[in-house]
C-alpha cells in the first residue's frame, strides 16, 4: 500500500477531517488505497498556536500525546488539484472550488501547489509502528 509520512499535528488534524485536504508542493499521478504515517517530528510551535491547540483538544489531543511514528490512517486518494490563485484568506484551485476557513488556515495554498483530495477516511483501531520516508512510499501490508 502506498503511504504518505505527514508532521503532526497536520497528519492527526487531517485524519480526524479537521482538514479535508492534504497540501503539498508536488503532485502525483497515483490514485487508490493510501495510508497515513505520522512522522516522528512534531512541531510543537505550532501545536501551540491558539486555533490549533483548540483544534487538537476538541479531539483529547495535545503537544505531548500526537502518536508518531506510526500508520495511523487509511483512505482513498481521488485527486490532487494545482492552486491557481492564493488571496490570503483563500485559495482558487484549477478546478475553480474555492478553499477557505479550517481548510485553508491547515494547509499551505501557495500557487503553484497541490491539494491532495481524499475520500473515505478511516482512523486504525491500532496503529503500526513504521519508519517514515519522503514522497511516497510502498508498506507491506
């Protein structure tokens, strides 16, 4: 199964559908069964910033308790979407939907990026412990 390695708590807010776009700075032509690995790192900077730690306690998250390390998550991948234009508190992606709010505030929409469009997510009942890659990445499962 191809896995995609996210920082937390991105990985966590975009599981729990805080986020229902994953936003990176290349595309992929791949489509199908994809899982989420939450990397080791955790950006506690930004774990700290006000909406994202009343995100994160709205689900019994903190700073201290992300999981890392670990698949936590399994969806489809549908599509992945250029941003087209980015007007500070939105983003216009090529297919003309306009990106906004939670969305907006956990994803990076510089133009020229992608929005990674995803369906049917489901949080593991138990994680599996994996060592991360960059891009993505092939599990045995």
């Amino acid at each position: 199964m191809k896995v995609l390695s996210m920082i937390q708590p991105w990985a966590s807010l975009f599981v729990l559908r805080e986020a229902q776009y994953e936003t990176r700075s290349w595309s992929t032509k791949y489509r199908g069964p994809l899982a989420i690995h939450t990397s080791k790192k955790v950006d506690k900077a930004v774990c700290s910033l006000g909406a994202i730690k009343s995100l994160l306690s709205k689900h019994r998250y903190n700073t201290d308790d992300l999981p890392t390390g670990v698949i936590i998550a399994v969806c489809q991948l549908e599509n992945c979407l250029r941003v087209m234009e980015n007007n500070e508190t939105s983003a216009v992606l090529e297919d003309g939907r306009i990106v906004s709010g939670n969305d907006f505030l956990l994803g990076d929409y510089e133009v020229g990026g992608y929005v990674w469009e995803v369906r049917n997510m489901k949080m593991l009942d138990s994680f599996i412990p994996a060592k991360g890659r960059l891009g993505l990445w092939e599990y045995d499962v």
